[in-house]
C-alpha cells in the first residue's frame, strides 16, 4: 500500500479492509483490490487477499505501535471506545497466517524454495506466537474468564512438555488423557456459544438504532450508542480469546505430525542423494549399463465377471513367484498404520460402562426378589420366610398345594413308566 492510500484511510477503515480480505467478503472483492492496487508492484508475483490482508495488518500495527494507541501499562477503563477494535490486530494476524498457502512470497514455487511441511510448519508457529500475544494482551486488560484462563495456562503447560519432548526428557505424566480434552473442548464450545449470543444480541440492538434513527445519546434498553458499541467490543475480544485457545490447542496437535513428514522428507532427500548411489551408477556403466538385479516385471490383463471392464495388474517375478506391485495409494494408506488393533475405548469408559452394567443388574436383582417375595408358593415356605400371616397370599400357596396334590392323586408315582412291563419277573 502506497503512502497516499494510508493517509486517506483511517485505522478502522484499514483495518476493515484487512479482515475483509480474510473472510472474503464485498470489501475484499471491490474496495480492497482498488486500495491495494499499488501494493501489487512490490513483489514479483500476485499476491493472494491473504498476503494483502498480512501487509495491511502488519503496517497497522507498526502505525498503532508508533503512535502509542494502546499502551502495555493501561486497564480496560483506560482503552476508548474507538480503539478497542484495534486489540485483535494480533488475533486477525494469527488468523491470517494459519491461512497462508504454504509456498514462500515471491518464490513462484520453484523447486529452491522450502518443502510445504517446513513452510506450514513456521506459518503455524507465527500464527501461534500472535495468538498468545493476543491473549496475553487481554489478560491484563482482565477479559478473559476464570475458565478460559485455566485452559489457557493448560495448553501453555503443554507446549512445555512437547519442548521437553523436543529435547529428548523423559515424558511428563502431566499430559492430558482424551476424556479430559474432550471435556475441555465441551466447556469451550459452550462458552463460544454464549459469546456468540451476546455479540448476536448487541449486534441487533445496534442495526435496532440505526433503524429508527436515534441520536447517540439516547438510550434503548439501558444502553446509549457507546456503551453499546463498547460492550459490543468487548464480547468479540472475548470470542476472539476462545477462538485463540481453541486454533492453540490445534496448532499442537498439527505441529506434530508436521514434525514427523519433516522427519520423513529429511530422510527421503538422503536416500536421493546423488553420492548414496555413486557406487551403483558406476557398476551399471561398467556392465554396459544393464542391472541384472532388476526384478522382471509383467502386466495381467483380466475381465471383471460382472462389468466386463479390463482390469490391468502390473506384477514382478520374485524367487520364481509373481507377486502383485503395491501400488502409491495403498502405500499411503498403510503410513502411520500400527501393526495391531486399536483400543476403542479408554479405561474409564469401559470403567463406566462395567459401573452402569452393575447398577442395572443389581437393580433388575432387586425387583425380581421383590416379586418372587409376594408369589405363591408351598405353606412350608411361607413359614419359613415368614409370611404366612399374608391372607392372600396363604390362600394361593393354599391353591397351589390342592392342585399340586390333585395332580399327584391323578398321576401315582411310576405311572408314567411304560417299561415296568417289560423284562423277566424272576430278576
């Protein structure tokens, strides 16, 4: 951006213009290509609305720095109205820079620049040094909640102990199981929610204003026009501090896989390297350049049974045996694959599960022993368990024993033995 463009644009203006870039809308479309016209000729290759939206900020918070708009020394009270949009600066930059492509400015992605893993890698680590400075600078102006403080000392926990990981210590047992991140994520999804809805709220009484024309001093629901564009302020700083902790915790867990592909494309350049296979490209050429330990290689050409389709199997002959090449994508799929089955369950959900399966079969325990208690049965064990004072209770079991001794009058003992007949008497 040329200096005639900044003086013409207020910081708020400039401002809008840089987060108009970031979420794509009508300002980044029309008046951001128009003021960002001259910025275009400072680099050899387009730029992307990302690394527009970058300059513009970056320029906006050397200008704020310089002109001691916001002050390290100063509370919440102390911070006008007007300038407490400028407080995200360092937020919209993390943001920024986490969208950022990974090739390197004004490399045209040539084969010199650095391998995306080691790009994305410093992008995330700048993006996460502005989301922390970012949070550092509410936290002392005190907007940020009990909880979303404790999570953000958790998380800075973390970092420590991936550092000493780093610098190969043995691990901390201070690292966080899934239940408990789980249950952190929950506690935060519910806080955005509620910021979401302040910011919704303040937001409409302020389109309500602007709708029926009131003056500034005037108030509507308790609130003039600044006391409702401040606290309007002050609940988006407060979802941009939940939105930082959240992108934080997913930076640490992006930031390790980046360094293991970094780990792996290391490796993949020394087994590349030239001086690895001197020794074999001059053995080649001393055999006229044919390699007798090149496996031969051979294409199966079949019909699938239902489509008809020709399907093509490339295959290699290894120790008389053809054996199917393992193609790139099922190589892909097999990266970072463990050899056995994972656990679906941690210990305490399958604690969980066995507590809630005891509760159910002892409570089904209980009310079957109550009804076996009222049930009819023989008088010789209602006077045992005591309940031969229950008047309907005798009378059944009293049913109970006639049609058991009718039954036992009907059918004699042995009648029922068709073999008794049969055989020789004497014995």
């Amino acid at each position: 951006m040329s200096s005639s463009k900044t003086d013409s644009m207020t910081p708020s203006e400039t401002l809008a213009v840089a987060v108009g870039l970031l979420d794509n809308n009508g300002v980044s479309s029309d008046n951001a290509s128009d003021k960002q016209e001259d910025s275009s000729n400072n680099h050899h290759h387009h730029q992307t609305p990302i690394e527009k939206s970058i300059d513009i900020l970056t320029k906006l918070q050397t200008q704020l720095s310089r002109s001691g708009t916001l002050s390290n020394n100063e509370v919440l009270d102390d911070v006008s109205t007007s300038s407490l949009e400028f407080i995200g600066v360092e937020y919209h930059l993390g943001r920024a820079f986490l969208m950022l492509p990974t090739y390197q400015l004004g490399s045209n992605n040539n084969s010199n620049s650095a391998s995306p893993s080691i790009l994305r890698k410093t992008n995330i680590t700048r993006a996460t040094d502005y989301f922390h400075a970012y949070l550092k600078k509410v936290d002392q102006l005190d907007l940020l909640n009990e909880a979303t403080i404790k999570e953000y000392h958790t998380l800075l926990d973390m970092e420590d102990i991936d550092d000493d990981d780093a610098k190969s210590r043995p691990a901390p047992t201070t690292r966080m199981n899934q239940s408990q991140i789980r249950e952190m994520k929950i506690q935060r999804f519910q806080r955005k929610r509620v910021a979401s809805q302040k910011q919704a709220q303040f937001q409409s009484l302020l389109q309500r204003r602007s709708r029926l024309g009131l003056a500034q001093e005037e108030e509507m629901e308790g609130h003039d026009f600044e006391s409702l564009s401040r606290t309007l302020y002050i609940e988006t700083l407060r979802l941009y501090a939940e939105e930082c902790v959240e992108e934080i915790q997913s930076c640490l867990g992006e930031l390790e896989m980046l360094d293991m592909a970094i780990q792996m494309e290391r490796g993949r350049m020394i087994r590349q390297d030239p001086r690895m296979h001197s020794d074999s490209r001059n053995g080649a050429a001393d055999s006229g350049g044919l390699s007798s330990k090149q496996p031969l290689q051979m294409t199966q050409i079949t019909q699938h049974p239902l489509t008809g389709e020709l399907q093509l199997q490339t295959q290699q002959v290894m120790n008389g045996q053809l054996k199917p090449i393992m193609q790139r994508q099922e190589i892909a799929n097999q990266v970072f694959r463990p050899g056995w089955n994972q656990p679906t369950m941690t210990l305490e959900e399958l604690g969980e599960r066995e507590r809630a399966d005891a509760i159910q079969r002892a409570e089904q325990q209980k009310v079957a022993e109550a009804e076996a208690k009222f049930r009819p049965r023989r008088y010789e064990q209602l006077v045992k368990d005591g309940m031969e004072d229950d008047e309907k209770l005798v009378e059944a079991s009293a049913k109970l024993d006639r049609d058991w001794d009718e039954w036992k009058e009907e059918n004699p003992r042995g009648s029922g033995n068709k073999m008794s007949e049969r055989g020789d008497r004497n014995f």
